[in-house]
C-alpha cells in the first residue's frame, strides 16, 4: 500500500536562491546565540571531565574525535539524501555540503540536521541550528545535571529506567499505568497479587507482552495472542503451547529480568493507524521556576518495529496541537526527503493529518499528573497509551530523544515553549557551576 500513496506537504517556500541564501549566512556578523548554543556551552562546562588523553570529553576528543564523527556523519547523510534535496529544492551538492560543514564549525552541532530538520526550509535557514537541542549534550549528562537539580522529595530519585519500580510508583500514587501480571529474574516467576484474581500461570490467560526490566526503546519486546485454552499465537504468526510460551520467557529471564504485562489494545477510534502495536503519544513536560509541570510538545508514535507485517521499520510520528489534539503531518525517523511527510499512514491508509484526537485533554491531564508526583525530575518525556478504558501511562523517559521532536514539530527547541522553562534550569545550573549564563550583553532570548 505504501507504493500506491502518494506524499503530501506543505513545506515553508523553497528559498529562491539557495547559492545567494548560504553566501549570505556564511558572511554575515554572529548573532546573539541562541538555545542550542547555550546548552552545549553549559554541557562543556559542566559535564566533560576526561578520564584520560583519549576520551571524548578531553581536548583530543572535542577537536579531533568528534569531527571526525560528524564528517562520517556528513558523508553518510549527503550520500543517502544530496539527490533528493537537489531534485526537489534545486540546492547543489557543494551548497548541502558547504551548509552541513558550517553547522559542525560554526554551530559545533550534528550536521545531519540540514536534512532531518530540513533546514533549506525553515525560516533561519542555518542559522536555525543555534536553537537545536541535540541528543549528544541531552543524554550524555546534561539532562542529568538537570535532573540533579531537583530534591530527591521520596528519600532517593524515582528510577524512570527500572520499569517495575516506575509502574509500582505510579500505582502507589494513583495514576492509571499499565499493569504487571508477574517478573520473572534467572528463571524464577513472581506474580503481582491483583485482589482476588489468581496469581499463578493461569493469571496468563490473555494477550501478553513481554518487555525487559531494564531497556530503552523497544528494546526485547515480544508478545503473545492467546488463542484460548494452552494455546497462544506468536508476533510472528507461530502457534505455541502455553508451556512453550513459559519456557520461551523462563530461558530469556536467565539473561536479563523481564516484566510480564497484558498486552493493550489501541483506542477504537485511533485503531486504523497500527495493526499489532500499541502506539503511543510522546508527551513532554518540564517544570517552571514554581515546581509546576508544562506541556511543551506531544506527539503520536508508530513503531514499525513492531509491527512485523510492515514494509518497514522505521517509527512513524505526527504532532499533536496542544490546543486542539489535532494530528499534524506523519513523517518518518529514516526517510528525510523533502516531501517525506504524509496526510495518511504510508501503510495502512488511514488519514492522519488533521484528525483530532478527542480524548487529547485526557492524555494531556495524565501527564501533567505523573510529573506532579515525580517532581525530582526536570523534564520528563512520556509514554500514554489510548486505549478504550482511557490513557494510561506506559512509561516514563528521563532522557528522552529530541532529535527526532524537532524533526516532527519543524521546530527548533529554542523556538519552542520549551525553550522559556529549560532557559531559567540552565541558567540555575550555571550559576551552581561558577558562571553566568546567559550573559548580560549580546544574547537572544530563547523564548
């Protein structure tokens, strides 16, 4: 089906000039940095202490080994996608490579944002790269200064990794989460007491989902359609006795512990977007200067990877408006063409750019809740599934992705509602650090 849809956009007008357009940006006088800049500035100060000569947070690995990196990544991105930028925007390879080699030099940031952020087509052109938050300074110890920032209000920080201990928080505070039926660790099964229901293998009569203890992503997961009696259905369509399905999971636990959970289902009236899996919305909220959670961003995500009659694997996501819960274009992690955006889903057909999605102030409520109970954390990027019982929580990311956000909003973290909240945290965490930040003179406002 992904062959005989067609893709649509309505990208920002194509720059008439692109040549003129990068002459320009190259030339002009600096302007006043921007939040990007500033994160990475405060991620040197604060985080990079090398362990010797040859690690990369030492002079060798900034000024050697990352630059290699990011020619590597120059390289692979301008071969995979030049052509279709060139075909479709008129741009030349030597003006793709020319703005990709200014982002590393001048903005010291991941070059492949010219193509995942496509910004040929933002209004700031490259300039826009000032405002990118990355994933480099986000999850190698940045947010976690962030984080360290908040008071450990439960005697120690909740672990967001640890799904048991996560779920089991959640619960004790009421929020609706998604359930475990039983851990089982070097082979040994415990199951949850739910009440009255039975708490042994037959507590497996249902769909099942199986997922490490400790993962990002979707890292291990599997699941199991239950058929009735002993007898379940594989994700990859093999039928399995129940004593093969507990020997399956058994032998897996001997090497790392797993959580055993119902297998959800999607909402009725989102349902035609995914087949096998449990799409959920991306959810992120910060706290302001008041210990208060915000949202600033949200937004639908479809992992093919889980979706095994897929033509690809790649996830799938569209914003969400905020005000509205209105869906936004689908794009993808994998495929940064310009007009790599589309109304309906690539695979299933459904339509998806301007569908509203009803139960958005639930989803919206929830999230603000769970951040409210897990205040020592600074920003928190979650996982709410819909289903026909409501929202609930799958999970909590301390260190979410913002890579692929930006993509997905054609917005820069600086020039977004986030950039306010996160602004007046690194401007606490310089302080704490011995420096001022922002300066007083010659700095935009990241607002």
């Amino acid at each position: 089906m992904a062959k005989a849809l067609s893709r649509t956009s309505q990208p920002v007008a194509a720059p008439s000039s692109g040549r003129a357009r990068f002459a320009t940006e190259a030339s002009a006088a600096p302007k006043p940095r921007g939040l990007g800049a500033w994160c990475r500035e405060v991620y040197r100060r604060t985080c990079l202490r090398p362990r010797n000569l040859l690690d990369p947070a030492s002079g060798v690995g900034q000024h050697v080994f990352i630059p290699f990196y990011y020619s590597l990544r120059l390289a692979f991105f301008t071969l995979r996608d030049w052509h279709a930028v060139y075909r479709q925007r008129g741009i030349t390879l030597s003006q793709q490579v020319a703005a990709q080699w200014l982002l590393m030099r001048r903005y010291r940031t991941d070059p492949s944002i010219y193509y995942s952020s496509q910004l040929y087509e933002l209004p700031h052109g490259i300039a826009a790269g000032d405002d990118y938050v990355g994933r480099d300074e986000i999850k190698n110890g940045l947010m976690k200064q962030l984080h360290w920032l908040q008071p450990k209000i439960h005697g120690r920080r909740v672990s967001l990794g640890n799904k048991h201990a996560f779920t089991m928080h959640c619960q004790a505070a009421g929020l609706p989460v998604a359930d475990i039926i039983g851990v089982v660790s070097d082979g040994n099964w415990s199951f949850l007491s739910h009440g009255d229901e039975e708490t042994d293998y037959r507590s497996l009569d249902r769909d099942i989902f199986i997922k490490p203890v400790q993962a990002r992503g979707a890292r291990g997961v599997d699941w199991f359609t239950w058929l009735g009696g002993d007898f379940y259905r594989s994700k990859h369509g093999r039928e399995l006795s129940r004593a093969e399905v507990i020997h399956h999971i058994t032998s897996r636990s001997m090497r790392e512990p797993l959580l055993v959970q119902p297998k959800l289902a999607n909402h009725p009236d989102i349902a035609d977007m995914a087949r096998d899996s449990l799409m959920v919305f991306r959810v992120f909220t910060c706290l302001d200067d008041r210990q208060r959670p915000h949202i600033t961003h949200a937004m639908l995500r479809i992992l093919g990877k889980l979706e095994p009659s897929w033509s690809q694997s790649v996830e799938y996501a569209a914003r969400v408006d905020l005000a509205t819960g209105r869906l936004g274009q689908l794009c993808d992690d994998h495929h940064f063409a310009p007009d790599a955006w589309w109304d309906r889903h690539p695979e299933t057909g459904a339509p998806v750019a301007g569908r509203v999605i009803a139960q958005w102030p639930q989803i919206a409520a929830l999230a603000e809740a769970g951040h409210r109970v897990l205040v020592d954390r600074t920003v928190i990027g979650w996982d709410i599934a819909l289903t026909a019982e409501g929202a609930v929580i799958i999970e909590g990311n301390a260190y979410p992705d913002t890579h692929f956000l930006q993509r997905v909003h054609r917005q820069m973290i600086g020039e977004s509602p986030l950039a306010p909240l996160l602004s007046q945290h690194l401007a606490r965490l310089g302080n704490k650090a011995g420096f001022n930040w922002p300066p007083q003179t010659g700095t935009r406002s990241p607002a």
